[in-house]
C-alpha cells in the first residue's frame, strides 16, 4: 500500500503563487510516475501534470504549461507543483497520485491517491 499526502494549497489572488507538495510514504517502491490532478465543483476530475520516477519524462495539460512546473526529490519520497501566474479558472482540489508506470494522463491508471487540498484563486 502507498498513502499520499498533499499539502500547500491556499486562498490567493489571481496572479500569485503557491507550490503544492505531496509526501509519499509505504511501498512506495512500487510506483514509478506520479502526477497532479484537480477537480472543481461539478466537473469531472482534470490531468494536471505527470513526472516518472526518474524524472525524465514530464507532461503537462495544455492549460498549465509555462505557469507550472512539476517536479520530485525521490530521497525525500516528495512531489511538488509550483503555481505560477494563477487564474480563477484553476481553483479546484488538487490531489496527487501515484502509478505502477509512467506516461499516462488518465486518471483511471493511477493506483494511489491522497485526500486532496484547497486551492482557491479569486479575481
């Protein structure tokens, strides 16, 4: 089993900041890529950003490209999500998670998730 924690989230005006962290810990061996995603109120849940374990293979939705940036410190078991230049249009919870493999943007592969934290981006 793989529990997941983010942390991070936050009110904050458009054009601000805010790096979300996630803190893997238990079989975590298992895993390869992890990845955001964000769900907000009355749609279905959003791809946001992927990294495998290595780092060498990173994905982004076309909606956050060039404003954030994923990235992971594997001796720290530690996903970050750095939020630059925030719209309104992405305030969700945004939840980390895990998968067995890499590459993928579908929800659905990914095995692992944590519980989710608040980012609210007003205008």
């Amino acid at each position: 089993q793989v529990q997941l924690v983010e942390s991070g989230g936050g009110s904050v005006e458009a054009g601000d900041s805010l790096r979300l962290s996630c803190v893997a810990s238990g079989r975590t061996s298992s895993t390869d890529a992890m990845g955001w995603f964000r769900q907000a109120p009355g749609k279905g849940r959003e791809f946001v950003a992927t990294i495998s374990r290595s780092g060498g293979r990173i994905d982004y939705a076309d909606s956050v490209k060039g404003r954030f940036t994923i990235s992971r410190d594997n001796a720290k078991n530690t996903m970050y999500l750095q939020m630059n230049m925030l719209k309104p249009e992405d305030t969700a919870v945004y939840y980390c998670a895990a998968a067995r493999s890499s590459g993928f943007r579908s929800a659905s592969f990914y095995a692992y998730w944590g519980q989710g934290t608040q980012v609210t981006v007003s205008s």
